[in-house]
C-alpha cells in the first residue's frame, strides 16, 4: 500500500490547469481530485529508490477556488484525517488582468520539531501559514518565491548529523554535510514535512531558484575555487546529487504544462522504470557543460511577468571573460524581458544575487574582481583569490561585464511607449532586506542619497558611466532575506556601515585602487537596512505596486515593519 512521503506541494497554477507534486512510498498512482470535479492522474517516477509524481491537475475554472485531495492507487493519502488545518485548494486567477500578489525570500533552515528552541527565531514561513490557516479568507499570495538555499547542504542540523553519523560516519570527507542523494532527501524531509510549511507549500503556489548553499556555500566563486573543489574525492558526487536532487524537488515543478509535454528529460525519466542513470547523465552534463542546460524559466502572473534567473550554475568562470550568465542565458533573458512588452505592466526579474548592494560592498567586489584578473600584478591576483573566497565576494558587482549588462537591459526593458509600470529586480541571500533604486546619468537634478551623500546634478553620484537617460518605469532593487535563518551581529554592522557616506569613501578609493570603470547606473536606499526572519509580498493591480515586508515574531504572527507605494515618485 502506497503512502504519502512528502507533500503534496502545489506548484504551477494558472486560469485552468495546475500541477501537484508529491512524493509515495512505493510505485504507484498518484491523483489529485478536485471538489469542482477537475483532476489528474501521473504514475510515479523512480530516482535512486525513491518515486515521485508531479500530476497535472486540468479542467479548473478561472477566478475560483477549489479544495483538493491526494489519492494513491485510488486511496486517499491527503488531507490527513487529523488534519488541523483548512483543506489544501487549488485558486486559479480571473484571466482579467486583475491583482496579483507576489510573496518572496530566502535562506531558510528548516525550523526545529514543535516544542524544540529555535536557535534562530520563528520562522516567517510558519508565521504565513499560520496566519492563512487562521483566516481562509484572508489575503494571500498567488505566488511564493523562493530565491534560493531552500535547503543548506553543507549547514546540517544535529537531527540529520546524527543520521550521517549513523550511515557512514563523520571521519571521512565531506564529513557532517551532505554527501549523495540519499543524504539531500533527509534535507526535504526535515524542511517541507514541517506541518505549518507543509500545508502552505500544498495550497499557494510556489517557484524556485537554487542558491549556493543547496549545493555548497558560495558555488561557482570562481575559476580557481572550482579546480580546488573537483580535486576533491567527494565533490563530484556532492555536486551531481545536487543538481539532481534539485531537478526532483525544486525545478520540475517550476515548468508549465505545456514545457513539462515537450520536455525530453522528463519524457525520459517517465519512460523508465528507473530514471537514477538517465538523471545522472543530465547531472554530468550539466557538470561538464553548464550552458547545455536552462534552470532559468518565465512564468506569467496575467499581467505580471517573472523571470526567474539562475545565477550560480550558468556563470562563466574564466578570469578573462568571467559572466554572471553564459552568452545563451544572457540571450534567454533579453529575449524573454523584450519580448511583447506591451502584454505587461511590471516585469519580476529573480536573482538570488542581489543586482544592487550597499555601495561599499559593490565597489569592494568589483576592486577584488579586477586584482583577480592580474590588474595590480600577480601578487595581488592572488591576494584577491584569497580576499574573494574568504569575504564572499561573488554576486553582480564581482562580474561588472554582467552587472553593466543588465543595468543596459532593464533600461531598455523599461523604456518606451510600451514599457511597464514597474521593473523590479526581487533578490535575497545576504541576510537582511531592504530597498535601492538606481538612477541612469541624465535622469534629474541632485537629490540625497540613502545614504546622506549628495547625488550630482545628473543623478549620478559621480560614478555613473555615459550613456543616455533612464527608463520610464520605476526600477527598483527589493532584497529580503532570511525566512528563517540567523542574523549575527557582524551582518548587521557591517550591512548598516556599507550604505554610509564614509563606507561610499572607502568604497571609491578601493575602486580607485583597482582601476576599475564607473558602473553605468549609480544608486541609492530608499528603505532599510531590516533584520530578521521576514518576507516581502508585492501587489501588484493594473499599473500600480504596493510593497509590503514582514516579520516573524517571538510570540507568533507576522508583524508590517514597512508598507509603501512602489509606483508614485
């Protein structure tokens, strides 16, 4: 008799249709039954003694909402009898271009058992799903983004230490971290079985993003850490059960109907009684040649447009041409943000690198990024290597190539008789949230900066580059980060330090030092700097935006720490 493992998790929805992803215990036959009478049915699918089913869910009638069940070989798994939570449904928008309401972060540890201490707060998840569980009516997200270290490879709880002790042992690389697939389904069990987490993930719709940490802390950081990584005996396998892994949990269920039914890997994985060798062999690829494939995807919110970005597996890492994106990602993602402009009024761009950081640490990345390329001379090439690795000097800023790139691209996006309201680039990781708008030279007089620091006359701080004016719409760069992880005192210093007027100073003589050109855009905080487990949600309605940020408190609840109007100037 087939149980349920883990889920179900409600993934894709959209006017008519929906996906449902689950995990059984055995093969079997996996549906999802509507109260409406729409449903689905998928065979499970089987990656190294585990089966899974993602069920296509048809037949849904726009602007409503259904509940649903999980059966298994015809037996209902889902709801729990004992449940105490309201039933899990299915809410499909109108298809009228009307609201539409976005709910993101990241960096998630999995909350401890119920009664445990928490050693890093409440968790802002928790806190959502029980806030909705409490009020069915309430407002709540049509979608929940997810920008990344949804689980922490290499950060394991005492829970799953002592499972990898009891398995293998911790003498042996990588020793108390995950090590093969196995291992990283122990890391989905502890966090998506979390009763407040499990029903929020099986009734608002989610869409995911890797970040270092579900692989290893600061993935990809360059040329040089990647060699040392692959001399390793355990990396290769660490890194293929990653990708796998994450194809499973997370990337799967970001994909429509309609690319899930020309998909060949999933055809397959689905063809196959056991699709262990034939997920493997994608993973090598994916090692070998990262630009053979997209974890990059669009999803549309009727008027609204997500590009979800992968900004870890698609870098390029060669020091002379080093690129946030590969040449076809880079491709994708213009063709995708310039594509029917008009059919839009605000464009999501998910990265989970923040675009734009505190000024310190911008001009600190890109002065590292220009030692490492052997502008001091070699002896400082290689304290950059060192500086780079040890600080965590890896996001937008540390590619200027790519950083420049998309500041061209979101001006052009923006731009015209048909630009969107709105531009918003949606980040996380860096364990606080906050809120920065760039300024293109030529875009109006001198204003002060979040900082305190007068911006010249033409809107450049002194360190944009040339070029003509802004975009018509409003950019914004929207940073939220934990859902639930810890704040050390060092990241609130140092963060609050970073957007200061004498840390710009500091920040400019270290460019100065390392030659490095102007960047094209200059910037400053307009919200922030916040600390704590907290989410930012976006509502999104016609032409305007409103932006809310949230955050999880001791005694339970989500308490509005900022609300402010995204469109107005």
């Amino acid at each position: 008799m087939a149980g349920l493992r883990l889920g179900p998790l409600l993934r894709y929805a959209d006017t008519s249709s929906a996906t449902v992803w689950v995990e059984a215990s055995r093969p079997c036959a996996a549906e999802v039954r509507c109260a409406d009478g729409a449903g689905g049915t998928a065979r499970t699918f089987q990656v190294a003694g585990h089966h899974y089913a993602l069920v296509p869910v048809n037949g849904l009638t726009p602007g409503t909402t259904t509940a649903y069940e999980v059966l298994l070989d015809g037996r209902p798994v889902w709801p729990p009898p004992d449940s105490r939570f309201p039933p899990s449904a299915i809410r499909t928008p109108a298809g009228d271009g009307g609201a539409v309401r976005v709910a993101f972060g990241s960096c998630r540890w999995a909350a401890p058992p119920a009664g445990a201490e928490d050693p890093v707060g409440p968790d802002a998840l928790d806190s959502l799903a029980a806030r909705l569980a409490a009020d069915p009516a309430a407002e709540r997200p049509d979608a929940l983004l997810l920008l990344g270290d949804q689980v922490y490879a290499d950060e394991v709880s005492d829970a799953v230490k002592q499972r990898i002790r009891a398995r293998r042992g911790l003498a042996d690389p990588p020793g108390a971290e995950v090590a093969d697939f196995e291992e990283y389904t122990w890391l989905y069990y502890e966090s998506w079985l979390d009763p407040e987490v499990r029903w929020l993930l099986s009734t608002v719709p989610s869409c995911m993003v890797f970040d270092d940490h579900d692989v290893i802390d600061d993935w990809n950081t360059s040329a040089a850490w990647l060699a040392d990584l692959r001399a390793t005996p355990w990396w290769r396998e660490r890194l293929l059960s990653g990708l796998m892994s994450y194809w499973v949990h997370q990337h799967l269920g970001n994909l429509s109907p309609a690319e899930l039914a020309t998909d060949p890997l999933y055809a397959a994985v689905r063809a196959t009684p056991d699709a262990t060798d034939v997920l493997r062999a994608f993973a090598c690829r994916a090692d070998a040649d990262p630009a053979s494939v997209r974890w990059s995807y669009r999803r549309d919110f009727g008027r609204v447009r997500l590009l979800m970005v992968d900004t870890r597996a698609a870098r390029v890492l060669e020091e002379g041409a080093r690129a946030m994106l590969d040449p076809g990602e880079a491709r994708w993602l213009r063709e995708q943000a310039l594509e029917d402009r008009g059919s839009y009024d605000h464009l999501l761009i998910g990265t989970s690198l923040p675009w734009l950081l505190p000024h310190l640490v911008h001009d600190a990345e890109a002065w590292d990024a220009a030692l490492c390329r052997g502008e001091r001379g070699a002896r400082w090439a290689r304290f950059g290597e060192r500086l780079r690795r040890a600080a965590d000097l890896e996001h937008w800023a540390a590619f200027p190539a790519s950083f420049a790139a998309l500041a061209e691209l979101i001006a052009e996006a923006g731009s015209g008789p048909d630009a969107p309201a709105t531009v918003l680039v949606l980040s996380g990781d860096v364990h606080h949230a906050y809120v920065a708008e760039p300024r293109w030279p030529g875009t109006g007089g001198g204003q002060v900066d979040g900082s305190g620091g007068q911006v010249d006359g033409d809107g450049s701080d002194g360190s944009g580059g040339s070029g003509g004016s802004g975009p018509d719409a409003r950019v914004l760069q929207l940073t939220c980060s934990p859902v639930h992880n810890s704040i050390p005192l060092s990241i609130r210093v140092g963060f609050r330090f970073g957007w200061s007027a004498v840390a710009r100073a500091l920040g400019r003589r270290f460019a100065g030092h390392g030659g490095c050109a102007r960047p094209p855009v200059s910037w400053r905080k307009t919200g922030g700097p916040w600390f704590g487990n907290q989410l930012m949600t976006l509502a999104l309605h016609g032409r305007s935006a409103r932006l809310k940020l949230e955050q999880a408190r001791a005694k339970g609840g989500l308490t509005t720490v900022e609300e402010s109007d995204l469109t107005s100037r």
